[in-house]
C-alpha cells in the first residue's frame, strides 16, 4: 500500500474507517485446522488495513473446499462452478473496472479443469488478485489426486501411490506470457501471507499467489505435515515480500530481484527448498480493462443514435 | 430504346456465378442494389465455395450469388428455382444444375471464350454442359464477355464482372443511369480511373445487351418512399445487439455465427460497447454471465458445437438467476457436421440440454428483419425475468440478404445508468415473488447488498440449503417465471384461414417459404394454412385450439426426422422433426413433419409438393426424398 | 433365553446415528451383516453429513446408516419411515426427524449421559427433543451408552457403537455368536486386543439388552443356501465393469460419481485395465474415445456438471460412430444443485442435449444388483451398433447397500484378442447396410484400412462431403440403427395386472419403491399396477398397446414438474416430469405425473398416497407437495 | 534416426520398403503456398525415410485448415473436434502402446481452445509427435486473431489492431512441468523441417514442435511476409537439429545446450531473433503409457475369473 494512501487512510478517510466485523459473514464451514481459515482472516486484515468498501469488492470463486471461501467473507461473492472462476472475473471486470476483485481457487479448480482459463488471464492481465489454495489434493471431494500431488501419495484414485510428476504451478505460470505478479506463501506463515496478499492487493494487474495450504483431513502428510519439516527459501529484495525476523527460523533467506525475468524463470523452476515470496513481478504492464475500455467511450443519447442512424445509411438504398 | 421483345414478370431469380476471385458476388452485390434503388423486392444469397481455395475452373470453385427480385416486397426467402444463369464458365454454371436449384427452361448467359479456348479439356466440357442444358430444356445465349471486355481493359479478371453488371441492366431493363451511381458508391474507396473504366464497361455490357438480347425481361418495381435497408442477418443481429443496448459480446470463432461478431468489432467501440474474443466458448460464456452478473447484460455468439460447450454454464446462469443471451446461429451437425450450410437441428438442445432443471426462454428469429429486433426483446426478458434467453438463428438467415423497411432508431430507448443506490441492510438477493418467481437483483457496488450467490442449490438469502423444502422451492421459483412469461404471450397468428384441411407449423427462418408455398397452394384451391412459432419456451397459449380446427397439422422443419417409408420406421420407431416431437407432448395430438437435412433453405415449391402429398394421403413420406432434380438419388433408395 | 415380549415382524427399518467420527457407521454396518448372515432381505444407505467436518452435537453432524431389514429377500428399497431410532445424542436424533424419516410410534434408544451432562445447553436440548419425540408418539428408551462402555474401555469414543451393536443383536433377537463373528471380520487389520474389546463391548450391549428391554422384536429370517452378495450401486458399476471387460475408465472426480473410480482404481490393474484420471471431463470423454478409436471400447463415469462438458464429444462419438459409454450418477440439479443428494433430472440432457441429431442409446439401472449386469449390455450394443450408450444411475443407488444374490462370474465371456487382421484395400470406413444401418469398423493397426473418419459429414467411405444427398444419407444412417436396436427389445414387465385404473410408470431406481406401493395398493384392493422402463432410447414397444389398458397413466420420477394447483400452473403452461413428457411425444396420451425433487428417495408410503390421492381424482396435484411429516411446509404454500 | 536402425533400413528391411506413395491419399485441399503442404510432405518423406508401416500410424487432428492434414496422409486418422486433439491422442496411446500418434493442430487448435489439454498433455509425457501448425491466425474460420497474432495486427475481430501481448508458445511450453522435447521450425525451411520432424518421431515422449507457418491468404504479413525477412537463430549442438550450411543465411548460429532447463528458459523466453531448432530435450523421462501399463497386464481367462470370484468375495454375506 502506497504511503500516501497509507496517510490518507490514517488521517481523513479514518472518520468512516471498517472493522474487521464489516468483512464477517457466516461462520466458515471449514474442518479444524484447515488453511483456509488463514487465508480467509488474512483477507479480511488486508481489506480492513486498507479501509476497502465492501460492497465494492467481488469475490469469485470455483467449486472446492477452498471456493468456500465467499460464503464466508462479506463482500459481493459469486460461488461459481468447478474451474471456471477465472473467465466470470474477467467478465465482472470488464464490465466494471471499479470493483476490486479477488479470486480464490483451489488446486484441481485452476492447474486442473480451469487450466486453460489460468493461461489466457494470465496473459489478459486482468486486474484482480487471484488466489489458489494449494493443498495438493481434491479434498471437497475426498482425496482424489490432484495435479500437485507428490509422486507416490496415495489417494482414492492413486491407491497404489501417485505416478506422475507433479505439476510446478511457479514454474508453469512464470513462464506464461504477460505475466505480471507472481508470488508464493503459505498457510502455516500468518505474517508472510498477509504481506504476500498486502502486495498483491496493490499490484495493478493480476496477481497470481499460489498459498501452500494445510488440509489436515485429507492432506495431513503435504508439506511436511503442514510445514513442520518444509524446506523454504524466502526471496529478499527491498520491493519484495518482507521476511519478519521471525521466518528465518523456517528457512534462509536469499537475495531476489523480482524485476529479471531471467532470474525468476530459474527460482521458479525450483521446488526444493520452495521460494517463498514475490517470484516476479512487472507493474507496468497494461490491464486487459484498460485497453479494451478506453476505446469503448460509450456516447451520449444522442450521439448513440446519430452514430446507429449513420450505421443505418451504409445498408440503405 | 428497348429490344424487340419485352416479357413483363411478376418476379424473377438470376444466379450469377463465377471462379472465386473473378468478381461474380461484386457484380451481383451491384446489380442487387440497382434492383433495390429501383424499388424491386429482393433476397439474395451468397454462393461460397467450400474450400478456402478451390482450383479454378471447378464446380467446386464457383463462387457468386443467387438474386431473388420481385415486384413485391418484402421478399422473404430465397425462392425456388433460377430462372436465369449468367456463368463465367461452364463448371460454374454446372455447380448449380449439381445443387439442384436451376429450372429447367432456365435461359443461360455464358462467356463464350470457353468455344475456342485452346486447353482442349475446357473446350469439351463447355461443349457437354450447354449440350446438358439444352437437354434440360434450357436456353442458352454465348456471351463474349472476355472478348468485349478486353476491348476495354487489357486484364479481363478486373473488368468482367462490370460487363456483366451492365448486361443485367439490359436483360432486366434497369435504367444504366442508377447502375452508374451504383457502381461509384460500390467503388467509392478507389481511384477515380477504376471507377471510369468500371462504369465504361458496364455501359458497354449494356449496350451490348440491348443490341443482341431478343427476349428482355421487366420486373415492374412499385416505387415506394418507405426507406429501405438491405442486410444479412448476422449484419442485422449486431446492429440489433448495438440498439438492444448491449455493451459485451463475448464470444469464440465459429461458423456461421463469426461474421456478426465481425460487425460487432467494428462497429460496437463507438456506442461504448467491445467484442471480447475468449480463449474457448467455455470462457466466452464465463466471461458474458460475469459481466451480467456484474449489471451490463452480456451476449455470447455461437453454433452448434459452441452451443455444446456452454451447456454448463447454461445452468449456472438457470441456478443463479443471471441474466444472459445466447445466440445461436445454427448450421449442419451433428458434431463438426456441414459448417456452413443451414439446419434447424439445435432446438431440441436449447430446450433440454442443460443437466437437471433448467427452465430457460428459447426463441427464433424467422426473417432478416427480426434478427434486428429480437435482441431487444431478449435482453428486456433476461433482465426482467432474470432468465437465460437463447435466440436461435441459421445460416440462412446469417448469410441471405433481404431488402426491408428501414428501423426507426430515433425510437432506442435511452438507457438509465446503473443503479448502485444503496439497499437497507441484508435485502434478500433471492425475494421471490411466490406467484411469479420474479424478483430483483442486487448489483455489486450497491452499499448494503453484499452476499453470495451460488451453483448450489439455495433459499431467499442466497445461502446453500440441502433439504427438500428448499430444494423443491427452489425448483418452482425458477420454473414459475417460464409461466408468469407464458401468460403474456399471444397465440401465433394464423397465415391463412383459421380452418382447413392442413396447417403447417414452422419456426425460425422457414417462415418465408411456408407462407409462399402456402399462398401458391391456397391460389390452386388447397385449403392450408401457416403458422411459425417464435416462442419455443414457453410455448405461446393457444395452439391446441388453432390446430384442432385443421384436419392434419405437420411442422416443416430443416432438421432430421425418419420416414414413414424408411426400412424399420414404424409408428413406435420413428424418430419426428424437433419441433414436432415437442408439440406432440405439449398437445397430445398427432402433428405430423416434414423434416430433412438438405444443407439449403427450402424452396416453396417443395413445400407446395409436400402440401399435395399430404392432401394425397402420402403422409410425410416425402421427408428423407431429395427433389427429383437433385443428383445421384441412388443413394437415398439404395 | 430370550426378555419378557417378542414382537414377530415380517420388516423394521431402524436408523443408527451418532455425531461424524463416532463409528454409528460401522456399527450399523456389523448390524447389517449379522442380519444378512442370519437371512434377512436387506436394505441400507447411508447417512452423510453435507459439510466436511461439521462441528460436534448438531444436527449437521449426524452420521451413520439407516438399515431395512425384512423376511423377504430382496429389499428393493429404503423403505418408509424408521421403526426404530439409536442415537447417540439428541441433535443427531433431531436431525432425521428434521429430515422427516421417522415414524410418529418409533422407538428411539438414546444414550443417557446428556441428561445429567456439565453443559447446561445440551441438558437442555436433549429433554426438548425426547419432549418432542414423546409428544409425537413416540416411545423413548434411555440408555447408559456412555456409561457402561466406560466400565469396558477409558476411551468410549472408540467402543460405544460396538457396545450399540450388542444392543441391537438384542433388540432384534439376533444370535450373538454371529456378531462375534463379524466384528472379528470387521476388525481383521487390527490388533488383536482391538477385537476382544470389541466383541467384549457388543457381548455387554446384548446382556445389557436382554436384560432391560422390556420389548424385542423378531424379523424372521427365510435361511436360504443361494449365496448372496451386498455391495452398493458404485461398487457393483465397477464391479461390472470389469466383468464387463472394460480396460479403460478415463473419468474426472465428482460427486456421487467418483466413488465408483475409487474402486476400479483399486481393482482394475489386477485385471489389466486401469483408471486414468484426466484433467477435466471434457479430456476423460477425449481420451475414452481416442480409446475406442483404437479398438478398447472405453468407460468415462461422470455427474450432471460433467455430463454438460461431454456435450461436445457426445456428438463426435455419434458423428463417427464410435462406440462409447457413457455414465451418469444422477445427483441434484441444475448447475451444483445437491450434489451428494438424489434427483432424476438427467433424463432429457440424456436424450436431447447435444446439438444436431444425436441418435444414442439411454439405458438406465433400476436396482443395484442391475448397476452389476448393466455395463456388459451397454458394453455390447456400443460395440455391435457403433454407438454412444449412455447409462444413467443415480445417488440413491450409488450409495445404498442391496443385498443380492451373488453373480455367476465363471458365467464370463472370454475375451478374443484384438482383430488386427489384414482387410482389402480401400475397405470402406462405413460400410453401412442400407436397411439397419450398421457397419463393421477398421481397427488401427489393420493392414489396408487406412482412411481418416471425421467429425465433418461423410459418406460411406469417410470422405468429407457437403452435398444435400449425402448429408440425409449420413442422418438415416445413424438414425436407423435406433429403430434396428428398438426391434430387438421386449416391452417392459407389467407389476399387477395387465389393466386396471392406474398405472404408474417409472425409470431407474425408483422402481422398488414403486413396486411396493403398487402391492400395498393391491392389498387394499386398489387396481393399480407398474411398469418400469430401462430403455429409454429407443422406447421399448409395446408402450401404446400396455397404457391402453389403463384407465389413467401417470409417471413417478425424481425431477421436477410444475403442480396443479400451483400459481398460474395451466394444461398449457404446465411443465412436466422429464419421462413424462417424453411418453407423451410418444404415445400421444394424456400421461399425468408425480415428479418432485426431494433430494431423498421416495418412500412407498408417498407413492401409495397419491395412488389414492390420483383415484380419488385429485390428479397429480400433489407433486410439488412435500409429505405432511416434513419441516416449515409453510415454504411451500408460502 | 539411431544409426543402427539405419543400418537395418537400408539393407534387410529395404526389401519391403515403402515409396512415398504408400503415404499418399487425397490430393491437399489447400491454397497454392499454403505452409501446410510443406508439412504434409515432410511427413512423408519421415516416414518413407523411417519405412514406417501406415497402418501402425494414427494421425489426429482438431479442426482448422491444418487439421484437415490427416486427410491427406495415408494412415489411420482421426479429424476429431476443435482444440480436442491431444486427449484423443492420449486414448489412442494408453489403448494401444503399438502404435505411432502424430498430432497436428493450430495455433487456435492448441494454444487457444486447446490449452488445458496441451498443459496436461505434455505433463503425461504420452509418446506422440505434436505439430503446431501456427500461421498466427485462426484461418479455417476465415481471419479472426489468435493467442499468436501479432500486436497491431488487423484481423476481423481486431480490426483495429489486435491488442493484447502475443503468446509465446515456446516460453510457455519450458514451462510447463515434464517437458521432455521442445522444437522450433518453419515452413519455408523444408531441410530443416525434416530433420525436426525426424527427431521428434526418434523421441521416446511427447515431441512438441512449433512450425511457423505461412498462410499467404489471411496471414501473408507474418513471418517477415512468410521468412523473407525474419531474424532468426539457429541453435546449435552435435545432438540437436543439423543446421544445413545454406540456412545459415537466413540467420546466424548460436551454441546451445538442450539438455539444460536454465538455457532452455532463457532461450526460450527470447521472440526475436526466433530460436529454430532444438530448444529442449530430455529423452530419460518416461511416458505416461510405460508407468499406467506396466501395472496393468491382463491375465489369462481363468486367473481373470479366479480374480473377479475371490473379489466377490469381499462382498458375499
Ligand atoms: C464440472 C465439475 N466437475 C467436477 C466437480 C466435482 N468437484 C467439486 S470440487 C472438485 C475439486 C476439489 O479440489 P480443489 O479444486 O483442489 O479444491 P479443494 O477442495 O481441495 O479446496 C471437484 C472435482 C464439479 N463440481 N464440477
Ligand atoms: C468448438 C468449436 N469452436 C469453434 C469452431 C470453429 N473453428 C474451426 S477451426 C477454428 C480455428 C482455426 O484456427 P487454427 O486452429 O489456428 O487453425 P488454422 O485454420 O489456422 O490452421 C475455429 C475457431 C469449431 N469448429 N468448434
Ligand atoms: S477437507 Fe481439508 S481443505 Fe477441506 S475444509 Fe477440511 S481441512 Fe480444509
Ligand atoms: S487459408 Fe491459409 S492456412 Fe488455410 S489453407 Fe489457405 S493458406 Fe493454408
Ligand atoms: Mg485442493
Ligand atoms: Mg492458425
């Protein structure tokens, strides 16, 4: 958040400032001990430190345990269907640059059935922050294999164990074009999240945050039992996520610089220790909103139906 | 001065044809608009080469249009067979016996350089087709359009078809002045030189004409100062889709549908509006119900196979009660099936391929005209009823044009901007009326509206719920609106007397044809009468009523039935037109079809033959039959 | 030895429930065996909670099974109301009275420990509830659940529900020795102390029940020596896949769907087949008929959502006459809808949901023994009829328990191995016989077939065509396969009498419940009789002839209908049960029907009311109605 | 082609060899200059080289003008529907392990519909020769914009320049997870075409080959108006694709390593100058159809009877 608007919200705009309450709904639905409670408490700290209208945010989401997600946070929210999630929000944008969208996907929504969807908003650029809550497994389902899955995992439709490589999604989507955010964090680093979803709330663009999440239910054994034993590496850069002193003890630090493509094609194509942080990140790429509306002025009354009577005369005879 | 002999005709089909690239559907297109300017009725009809690039000299690489003018207008449908050719070569011209769609006695005007061309081959085969012509009964009249031509220009490729345009004007004793207008506005983007030596040509095809044409036609225009446009009628689906107010069309590539989506992508930026094209119809639809979701009632363009894809988020759009326009300008399936040709083959999918309960409005536009103002009636019934409004359309439509009184667009109505006044807290995003179903909806941004709305199954307040109340209360709201709609629809009018001893039952772009067929009948004593239903869901009130009062009553519809004739076709086993099969449930009584896949639009006379077999007591058993000049019959009996 | 009174019954249906994670499941599990091993029919289905991990001592959180057990074998249904409730707390109890499953006289056994329990709500709710249960008729007896399992284990949360176990063997006069049996069965992976336990808690339960119970029941067991199996629907579809000789399922997770994967993905590979998961069902349909294509006559097992992404492939399939089938586990429409509950609403999606004409073949599975026989026929009309077959189940049957008599695997065809056979150069791709249709198909690897068969219109030898002639011959040919298959089937076995005042006519697994109202009816002296139709396309023969007979028809379906007596609901406007609709295109008679969509089977009790309700003329006009003993039926009226 | 099998071809097997008619059926619809001829006769040529049986080949395809190829390559083939081709193909594989699946697509075939499948179809590793046939513009349908369509570009659905990043296949590809061959060619570099086309038929796993190709109808601009001026390099190494002195005008060399992800990337993620030829390849990774087919051999009759009983078992009362 930008430190002008920072001051803006601390003074003026602190008469009519939010509680977290104003971002509350439902009481989740989610198993104990699952990540998405964090995910969710995390959002709602975001919206609640930047002051965000409510009513002038959209979430969207698939189906999933994870799609949950605008059941339970109170702004618009469209519970969409499996995969699908990322074509709605390209909709909601382009009719209307003036909401804020969030995303949430889980792990067989957007790298599986919603794959091609994730490849071409990636490269439309849409302004919205798109989160994926990656467990490594289809868990509103029961455990089925999903395409992160580890190799010899086994599910109810792995039974012998997981065959294929499972599927990078930071490697996959750096190397997509016109990316423009890329970021990595995890459910079990509370402060990390915030921050990760703190700039990919600023970013003007899409920001894609793969969230390493925990689903104790199904999923217990993912990242070493939920990121007790996960190798990580943060990424240091001034423009990056900040590492609170508190993360070290999970892992080192390494210098990063979001801005070379170069550099994050090869982080990325890392998994072990995982880069935890801002992979990449290009803020000057155009939205797809922005160039498809600026040509689309739509006139006055008038002018609409003399330009339709205009239209007319090319068939007239 | 005119020739010698002048035949005055109350309507008259010319086909001019040529290899692609030679210039046939410019000339037609300019001969189309003399016609039009001098105040003849018209449909025309683009003919296209399957291939992408045929070789020349092929039937396979004719290319041009078919002209249908009258002294009448409207003219609403393409008409039966030609009664002139004017061909650039024989293949051409053979292309159009092989469709089937030129008349016997039909008087053929062809370039006669063919005669004495040195590739021996062309010789033959000019020599065997005008030798098949005049078999036929045809007339044929040697033009040396290459030669005349050449006297004017040194490459006859670029000047041909004026030759012709002007040859026309002669034949059909149009006035040249209106041609030369014609010919500069349809030249107006090049240099004045082209469009000298264009108009010389044409002028001297006319002279020509005068000169060696004995027999000469006249189509009496009446002159009317009603304005006039002429269009096709995907042209018209997206200035309609500009005047309905829409702002997205969010759409994939795909025949016969694309080229209103090139329209649009032209025109839409300047009326505030975009044409969005999605990775996969998947995403196209997605992308349409967000941006209605989001208050601007999107449209999404497609055919069959598209139609396909969407069937999911169909649903959604049913579940979630979100506005939505679908159009589907449906060709030949099923699958990948004849991308270009027409079908009617997609209705029985619009109603019921959606998994589960899925209460949707279904229309069909049934002229060029209509497919400019269905979308307003589409967008209006989506909003209002918060329903999923399919319009369906077809190639021929898409691709045909007609000559029709021009909109008023002075009365597009002004659009209000969106609504985003605040609501008192926790308004329900579901307040079901429980009468009609019909309730309003909440727009982002509005303050005090924020919730969530879901795939799943859900109450008033938009929450899921999994029991049966709610479930079955769910179901009804949505099934309610179809009825609450039902009810303000007006029963079909009748074309013809309200009794008799047929009535047929159209939908969608066979209405011009059926009504012809129906006219010519009643002109021979036959007591038939017509109908065309636009609204498939609902179905408009009244029809049990208008058909009980006709002995028979059958739908002639372009998609597949099986014939009474047919091997192992028995009363429990044949499978009916789609329209027929859903009024048989809706009325319990025995409608009857006449329904096939020929890939063209029907021709009255057709129908008319069908009307007779049917008063003959050979019920239906013509469907499957291809009219006895199409080729190769063997393999429908074999 | 047996306590003071035992009652003889010839069924009781009795519902085992306790919070998720507290073994009710595997209680009534080891319940239901001892019962089959002694003899009894058997019905079971399980109570799921609709959240992941609902939170404790709620109503959402009820988990367990509702048993049917009887004399007669076999059980054709879940039965109607509950004669007898165990639960382990009263929010659990609540909840199948919510869900309006238990008869007003049930007797309800519940552990004690919440009456004098530290939390002062759960006193309080758990005398609220036995209030309302005593008020409502029904008998309660309190039992030390907790208590006495503690004396046995520190732990009860691991041996309440063994304990439970004994109670019920005791209840039902079942033989204790068995149950040993079974849990030792049951418990086969664990330690051995682990089963002592066990056995040692159920021999407590039964002392405890013998020696308290003032009434016992007995559910005379018929001893037969035909073995006898007891699987769920999922299981038997998977099971009959590979006695079917599938070697490929390519399928996408969805609920109630998967379950089935789930198990071929544990046994399929012994068998030299395998699952494969694919990234969306729109690839699973792909990659099954690549499968096909190459000559292994593939499986993809999907939901309502995925049936809609198989649009598009389904018309390939027709398109190129590729055998495929096709799976649907019906779940809650439309969209997401309910999607672990049971509905029927696929039925028209099935039928007509892909664009152009689609002719497939529809079969559906009536019982769960049938879900085990259904693939090999599926199997065997896809390969000899080139087609796409699709077979609808549905949640019910997916996820009920039915015992049966075991299949005769030896029966098994033996497989002959792929004909890669050398054939003529230049045989024809679609060497159709003209009368049936059919055709014999090249498998890859054939020296001398090579050739391209494509989604475009083709004639007999492949080959891309656009002609009208042989677009209509493509039609009839795919066509007349339906009408071939349709001669070879019977007309549907009558249940009763060959005529009478009303029959009712179903579909798919509603058929036991049917059958049973129909036989209640009968008693009562009510002329009432049933059919049940398996193909759904082709329509068997015979239909028109057996409706005849029948002073009133009417279908039972699990989709919606519109009611009589809802708002604006008219004959006109009237939406009607799926089947429904589709007999009356058909058969051209006024079929009435009862379609609702409770998102729970239907019990024979409804069906047998509004077999009165219809007798006593109040036609249909009780679909839409929720049974009396349901919550708020304000909701309805509202 | 492994030396050996050379060998084998020219003496033993020359005696049943194949003409090139034996790959011969119709004649090629398409336009005079079509880049798709090229591709067709190389194919041929492939396979007479390789005395491939056609009957042991199945060639699928989507639909678009390129698609239309398997109806003019002598093999089984299969012209199935818009963007569904590779799942097909992983059917016929999975069924049938004997036989030899060549794919061919466009750009809109594959990268735009076809997507999701092409991310998951290159993660299975299926065993199969994948052409893209991409003339930058959706031509089939007569002119619309493609993922590949160049900025500025006037199409009918762009017709005032197309607007939006043009994807790079080739980037976005090496991205993807289990990427086992990468390559890049064009149309009007028939030698070069071959010798690409040879070595993806050599590997053993899904050989993705990029063709740049001409469309003089809707596309004429592309490519430098179709290669006259279009900087490219070619990428050299011993096992990578032979670069024919005479192409070394249309670009200069440059040194590459295949079997490094790194280079790859980096390669990859350059437009301009294209890299032509061999970008990635890792021959070790195994096919999806080795891994699901190993477990699964059919037992004869009676051990599948015994199989079924005694899994009736589990359920019998
Ligand atoms: C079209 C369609 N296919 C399949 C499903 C079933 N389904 C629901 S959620 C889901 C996947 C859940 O996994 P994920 O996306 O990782 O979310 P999670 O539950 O793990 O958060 C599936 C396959 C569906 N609802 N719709
Ligand atoms: C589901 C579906 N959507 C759209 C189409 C229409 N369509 C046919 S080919 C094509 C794209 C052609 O472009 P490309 O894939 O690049 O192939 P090319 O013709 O350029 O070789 C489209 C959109 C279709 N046939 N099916
Ligand atoms: S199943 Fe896993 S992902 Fe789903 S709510 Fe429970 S813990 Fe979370
Ligand atoms: S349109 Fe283009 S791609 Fe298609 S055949 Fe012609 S040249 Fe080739
Ligand atoms: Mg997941
Ligand atoms: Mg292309």
């Amino acid at each position: 958040m930008s430190s002008i608007i920072q001051e803006c919200l601390d003074e003026s705009c602190a008469i009519h400032s939010h509680t977290l309450e104003d971002y509350q709904s439902e009481i989740p639905r989610w198993c104990k001990g699952c990540g998405d409670h964090g995910v969710l408490a995390s959002l709602q700290r975001v919206m609640r430190k930047n002051n965000v209208d409510p009513e002038n945010v959209v979430t969207v989401s698939g189906i999933g345990c994870s799609s949950r997600l605008p059941h339970y946070l109170k702004t618009y929210g469209f519970h969409g269907i499996h995969g699908r999630a990322l074509p709605i929000s390209t909709g909601v944008r382009l009719a209307r640059p003036d909401l804020k969208v969030i995303v949430t996907m889980g792990d067989g929504d957007c790298f599986s059935i919603g794959g091609n969807h994730w490849l071409h908003a990636v490269r439309y650029n849409i302004n919205a922050v798109v989160l994926v809550l990656d467990n490594e497994i289809y868990a509103l389902t029961k455990m089925q294999v999903s395409p992160t899955t580890p190799v010899g995992q086994r599910t109810n439709t792995t039974p012998r164990g997981s065959s294929l490589q499972p599927m990078n999604p930071i490697g996959v989507v750096v190397g997509m074009t016109n990316v423009s955010f890329v970021a990595q964090t995890a459910t079990w680093l509370p402060a990390h999240l915030d921050e990760t979803i703190e700039r990919a709330w600023e970013h003007k663009g899409l920001s894609f945050v793969r969230i390493l999440q925990r689903c104790p239910v199904f999923m217990p054994e993912a990242y070493g039992e939920g990121g007790l034993n996960f190798p990580v590496t943060f990424l240091e850069n001034e423009d990056g996520i900040p590492i609170h002193p508190g993360l070290l003890k999970r892992g080192p630090a390494q210098a990063h610089n979001q801005r070379n493509i170069d550099q994050a094609l090869s982080v990325a194509a890392k998994v072990d220790p995982a880069p935890m942080g801002l992979i990449y990140h290009n803020p000057d790429l155009p939205t797809y909103e922005e160039i498809r509306v600026q040509h689309a002025k739509r006139p006055d009354h008038e002018t609409f139906i003399n330009r339709l009577d205009n239209l007319m005369d090319r068939y007239a005879v | 001065m005119s020739g010698p002999r002048l035949v005055r005709l109350s309507e008259s089909i010319v086909e001019i044809v040529s290899d692609a690239g030679e210039g046939a559907q410019k000339a037609a297109v300019s001969f189309a608009q003399v016609c039009a300017k001098a105040g003849n009725g018209l449909w025309t009809v683009e003919i296209i080469p399957s291939e992408i690039q045929p070789p020349p000299h092929t039937t396979g690489s004719a290319s041009g249009n078919r002209i249908r003018l009258s002294e009448k207008s409207p003219v609403t449908n393409v008409g039966n067979l030609a009664d002139v050719v004017l061909a650039f070569n024989e293949m051409a011209l053979l292309s159009r016996y092989e469709a089937g769609t030129v008349a016997d006695d039909a008087l053929v005007l062809i370039d006669d350089q063919w005669a004495e061309h040195d590739i021996e081959s062309y010789r033959k085969s000019y020599r065997e087709v005008l030798e098949m012509v005049r078999k036929s009964g045809g007339t044929v009249i040697e033009v040396p359009l290459e030669k005349e031509t050449l006297k004017h220009v040194d490459n006859p490729q670029r000047g041909k078809n004026m030759f012709a345009v002007g040859l026309l004007c002669a034949l059909y004793n149009k006035d040249i002045e209106i041609a030369k207008e014609v010919i500069a506005g349809v030249f107006k983007k090049k240099k004045q030189i082209v469009i000298d030596t264009a108009v010389k040509l044409a002028v001297a095809g006319f002279q020509y004409g005068l000169e060696n044409l004995e027999t000469r036609f006249e189509v009496p225009a009446i002159p009317t100062d009603v304005p006039k446009v002429a269009m096709n009628g995907n042209t018209a689906l997206a200035m309609g889709a500009v005047a309905a107010g829409f702002d997205l069309c969010s759409m994939y590539p795909i025949t016969p549908a694309t080229s209103a989506s090139h329209v649009l992508s032209e025109i839409f930026e300047d009326f505030g509006g975009f044409v969005h094209q999605a990775e996969d119809e998947i995403a196209a639809i997605g992308v349409a119900l967000g941006a209605s979701y989001a208050g601007k009632t999107a449209l999404t363009i497609t055919s069959g196979p598209g139609m396909a894809l969407k069937t999911e988020f169909q649903g959604l759009s049913v579940m979630t009660e979100t506005p939505l326009v679908i159009v589907d300008v449906q060709r030949g399936g099923p699958s990948t099936g004849l991308p270009t040709k027409i079908e009617q083959g997609d209705l029985l999918h619009a109603l019921y391929g959606t998994p589960g309960d899925a209460p949707k409005v279904v229309m069909a536009a049934s002229t060029i005209e209509e497919c400019y103002y269905i979308l307003s009636v589409a967008k209006k019934i989506a909003e209002e009823f918060r329903m999923l409004v399919i319009v369906l359309s077809d190639a021929n439509l898409a691709t045909g044009q007609q000559l029709f009184t021009r909109p008023d667009v002075s009365k597009t109505p002004r659009r209000p901007p969106l609504d985003l006044s605040p609501v008192p807290e926790d308004t329900l995003p579901y307040d079901w009326d429980s009468q009609t179903g019909l309730s309003n909806r909440l727009i982002p941004g509005q303050p005090g509206g924020m919730g969530v709305i879901t795939s799943l199954n859900h109450d008033r307040n938009g929450k899921a719920c999994y029991d049966s109340e709610r479930n079955q209360r769910g179901h009804q709201m949505r099934s309610r609106k179809l009825a609450a709609l039902q009810q303000s629809l007006n029963p079909p009018a009748i074309h013809g007397e309200p009794e008799g001893d047929l009535l047929l039952v159209g939908w969608g772009s066979t209405k011009g044809a059926i009504e012809e067929a129906v006219d010519m009948a009643r002109e021979e004593g036959i007591s038939v009468s017509s109908i065309n239903i636009q609204f498939l869901s609902p179905l408009p009130p009244g029809l049990k009523k208008i058909f009980s009062r006709f002995k028979k009553v059958m739908t002639v519809e372009l998609n597949y039935s099986d014939d009474w004739d047919d091997p192992l076709i028995t009363e429990e086993s044949r499978r009916y037109g789609q329209l027929a099969w859903v009024l048989r449930a809706a009325v319990l009584m025995d409608i009857d079809c006449y329904a096939k896949v020929p890939g063209r639009p029907l021709m009255p006379v057709e129908i008319l033959d069908e009307i007779k077999n049917q008063l003959n007591g050979k019920g239906g058993a013509v469907s499957g039959k291809e009219p006895i000049d199409e080729p190769q019959p063997a393999t429908t009996n074999s």
